[in-house]
C-alpha cells in the first residue's frame, strides 16, 4: 500500500494495477483504488469462514466486504467507481493509533482518567 501511489504513477494508465495481500476490511479496498488500484484480492478471511462455517459464512463474509465498502465510499462521497477516488488525506498520521483510540492498546501506554 505504501507504493502504490509510485507504481500507479509509473505506470500512468498503460496497465492494470490489481494489489492483493493484507486486506482485512472494506476500507482496505476503498484506500487501495484511492491509491491507484483497480481491483484488490481477497481470499484469506473468506477461507477462514469457509474452514469454520462452510460455504455460508463464505458467502457472508463476501457480502459483508461489498457491503462495507460500498458504505466506506458512500462517506468519501463516491458514487461511482469509474470516476477516480480522490484521497482525503495522503500523508500518514501525525499521532500514534493508541493516541486515537478508546482503549490502550497493547504496548501502549495506559492512561490515566
């Protein structure tokens, strides 16, 4: 996901740019074609449910990914996914995650209320 943004501009539009690897929510895919991807592959949580539930929770782990990603677009204000998706924010965040976050997590230093 780091590069992405250099190989879509090397490539400029003469190849598809297909990421696949690491993707756990829908906003993996909504910031990988905001980055310049075309596509994204998925298949370690659907072979997760697919070992745990069968066939079923495969299917409803896919709907659960289109569904939220879909809404992840619909909050950037994307209503197609021919136009090009606009990155809200480039650069990486100014704060550690824990900062961000309710609770500490691990290795994080815990506050104090």
């Amino acid at each position: 996901m780091d590069v992405l943004p250099e190989v879509a501009e090397a490539v400029a539009g003469r190849a598809m740019i297909i990421i696949d690897g690491g993707f756990y929510r829908g906003s993996d895919i909504v910031k990988a074609i905001a980055r310049g991807a075309i596509s994204s592959g998925l298949g370690r949580m659907q072979c997760y449910a697919l070992a745990a539930r069968g066939s079923p929770a495969s299917c409803a782990c896919s709907n659960s990914w289109r569904t939220r990603s879909r809404a992840r677009s619909g909050l950037m204000g994307v209503t197609s996914y021919a136009k090009p998706i606009r990155p809200i924010c480039t650069r990486r965040a100014a704060n550690a995650p824990h900062v961000l976050l309710g609770l500490p997590t691990v290795g994080a230093p815990a506050y104090r209320y």
